[in-house]
C-alpha cells in the first residue's frame, strides 16, 4: 500500500491510499481526480508491479515530473517522491504491507480465495466453519484501520446499514467483527456478474429484461428506505446479478438514514458516483428516497441504450448538468423504445424531486404494469395472431392511456346526447 498526500494545490494536506493502482486526471472517474485545466482528463498512473510502484505519464499534454524532471518513460517510485500534475504536488510515502496469517485473527473463518479489492481494503471467498457456509468475507487493511479515520467510519457505517436489512434484492448482513487491528464483516455469497459487465457484454438490454431487473432493484430499495435507509450510490456496479438473473444491491458505504439532515462538506469522493447522482445529492441537501429513485432512473437509461445520459470533463461539468441539462430523448438512442418507457424514466430524472416518483412502491406500479403488457404480447406470436387479437390487444392497450380514455368517454356521451336529441 502507499499513500499519496498533496503538497500543494486545492486540497493541500489531503491523502491518498493507493493499493494496485490509481489514476489522477481531470476525469470525474480518475481515483484522484483533480479540478485544473493543465490536467488531461487521464493524465498519469501509478501502478504496482511485484513490491514495487511506478509512475507513468499517461500521453497528457502538459506532461507529468517526478522530483522536477519530466517523465518520459515509467519510473519506479521511492520513499519521499515529489509529484507534480498541473498545479497540484504530491509526496509519495510506501507503506509495508502486513502479511497477518487471517487464519490466526478469524478463527471461525476459512479463507478460500481473494475475490476483490477496493479502496478499503479485500473480499475473501471464505467457509464460516460452524455452518459450514460460503460467505463474502469483506477485511479493512490494517494500515486503513489505524491511520484513515474515513476508510474506517464507511467500513463501520455499512456494517451498521446492513443490519436494519433482511430482503431477497439486498445481499445480506451476516456476522461483524473488529479483532485487533482488523475490521471485518460477513455476507451473503453472491455469485455472479455486476450489472455494470452486464451492460458491457450485451450494451442496450431488452426492454423486458430491463424491466425485470428495474422491478428487483426497487423493490429492494424499497425496502431500505421504509427502514429509513437512503443507499446514495445506485449504480450498475454495486448491482449484482446471480446465475439465474436475480438482483442483489451491494455496497452500502454511503448509506444514511433519511432523517438525517446534516450537510457534508462537498467532496467528490464522498457524494457518491458522479454520473449517478442525484441533482440534491450534487448540492449538499437533505436527501430522501426520491434521490435513489433518480440514480435508479440513470441506470434504467443506461440499460436500455448502453451509456448515461450525462459526461463531462470536470466534476463540475458533471454537477451542473444534472442540475440544469435534460438528458438526451431516450428515443433518439434507441428509437425501439415504448413511449410509456420513456414516461418512466423521465419521470424518475426529473431535477424537482417533487415531480419524480414520490416512492418505489408507485415506480414498481408503473414498470409491473407495463411488464405485464410486454407478457401478454408475447403469449401470442405475430404469426398466431388473429386481426381479432389485434384489434382487442390494441384496444386494452388505448385504454390505458387516460387521455384517450377521457376522449372515448365524450365520443361516447355526444353520441348518446345526438341519438337522444334525433329520437325526441
């Protein structure tokens, strides 16, 4: 592990943790990502190979210096190194890795395999012994426990989320920890491919298979915030999908209790996935379900064409266009999608999160209800349908429309008002 913290620039006396790699750009995606114009959006990488770092220019055009010399080609890293991007600089501090046999520290644990890392720390494959069950084995670093107050609180917090939780779309709480000088909890294995891979294997999904997965996530969401609970990084990534396409929400690291109102400091590493959030979320305001609602609705459009609504350069960019840009027409991505899809998640995008969907249970009215409409198509092929099919079919189908409703009602009556005056 290695820490870089900043010497100069807008956020003098920050630090980083860096495990197998980080990239710092002006990139909202970038690991560090830096608001300055002289930095490209993926500027330079620092990466590990073997016990040693590197740092690597990543083709930017204002060029990256290593203790005052421009890089040209990868150079490793030493203890004290000075990194200049643009007009921020960096200290590079090594930190040894503590090599603890877990075996010793989680004796009711057997580790199978390490299936993750993140910015926390590692996810095990383990066996908890005495139930002899598979379990997600999620491990802060030791070095995160002792020296990175924030690593440690979001660690604790999601921990503590997850036991106000018991439902088949959320992955589950099952055991908590803290061994010196580790934290530690358990969950339901989930054995499967993120929503995120899903989409990059497959790019724009079918409309019935993203309303089946719409429908799971809300219900599960739905079930937090009854418990209070805001999730505040919805996204495809902490969406997981099992072999037989059920949904489990991971990660809930951000998550808060809705009456909770107390505003954080703006930070971008704090508010969540830019390209997801929410425009309240953006501004630092109270936050309730509605500001789910809206990231489940990016996600929903990014199901049904492959892409967000919503890219930009900075932070900033990406800030201001969830509070004041309209994300592109659904139907000009992908002009196969019903108009009543598009009512959907419209409704869930709206900046006004008095003009969304005011809860899940309304949000999974609508999606059920026009799932069971694609059903009922599919009962029947075109080949198999009769004109009658058809015509009934499409006459179901107007009739959920409430203005045409209204419009065949008047139709109707000026028709009874026109007999009767003709038949007196």
């Amino acid at each position: 592990m290695a820490i870089l913290t900043v010497e100069r620039g807008e956020e003098e006396g920050k630090s980083y943790t860096i495990l197998e790699k980080a990239i710092i750009g002006r990139s909202p995606r970038a690991h560090i990502p830096l608001l300055d114009l002289k930095v490209s959006r993926k500027h330079c990488v620092i990466f590990k190979k073997g016990n040693q770092y590197f740092l690597q220019d990543a083709g930017s055009k204002n060029g990256t210096s290593l203790n005052g010399q421009i890089l040209q080609d990868a150079q490793p890293l030493k203890e004290g190194d000075i990194i200049r991007v643009g007009l921020s600089w960096f200290r590079f501090q090594a930190q040894e890795e503590q090599n603890i046999d877990l075996s010793s520290i989680l004796k009711d644990y057997e580790i199978v395999e390490q299936i993750g890392k993140g910015g926390a720390g590692f996810i095990y494959k383990a066996i908890h012994l005495p139930l002899n069950r598979e379990v997600a084995l999620k491990v802060l670093s030791p070095d995160l426990t002792q020296e990175n107050k924030r690593m440690r609180d979001l660690f604790i917090q999601e921990a503590s989320a997850l036991t106000h939780l018991s439902h088949e779309n959320i992955a589950m709480l099952l055991d908590f920890g803290a061994p010196e000088p580790y934290l530690y909890f358990t969950m339901e294995l989930v054995e499967g491919i993120s929503l995120e891979d899903y989409i990059g294997l497959h790019g724009e999904l079918p409309v019935p298979e993203v309303l089946e997965f719409g429908i799971q996530i809300a219900r599960g969401l739905g079930h937090a915030h009854r418990r209070g609970l805001i999730h505040r990084d919805i996204k495809p990534r902490n969406i997981m999908l099992t072999s037989d396409k059920k949904v489990k929400i991971v990660d809930f690291g951000l998550a808060r209790f809705s009456m909770d109102h107390q505003s954080e400091k703006l930070d971008f590493q704090g508010l969540g996935t830019l390209e997801y959030i929410s425009p309240e979320q953006a501004e630092n305001r109270p936050l309730d379900e509605r500001s789910d609602i809206y990231s489940l609705g990016i996600t929903l459009y990014q199901m049904l064409t492959g892409t967000t609504p919503f890219a930009g350069d900075t932070p900033y960019t990406m800030i201001h266009k969830h509070l004041h840009v309209e994300p592109p027409p659904l139907q000009r991505l992908n002009p196969n999608i019903p108009k009543e899809i598009q009512g959907i998640v419209k409704k869930c995008l709206e900046k006004n999160p008095e003009d969304r969907y005011p809860d899940c249970f309304h949000l999974i009215r609508d999606l059920e209800k026009n799932l069971d409409r694609w059903k009922e198509l599919d009962l029947l092929q075109p080949s198999e349908m009769t004109h009658l099919d058809k015509i009934i079919l499409t006459i179901f189908y107007l009739l959920e429309d409430p203005w045409f409703s209204w419009f065949l009602f008047i139709t109707i009556g000026i028709i009874f008002f026109t007999l009767f005056l003709i038949w007196i």
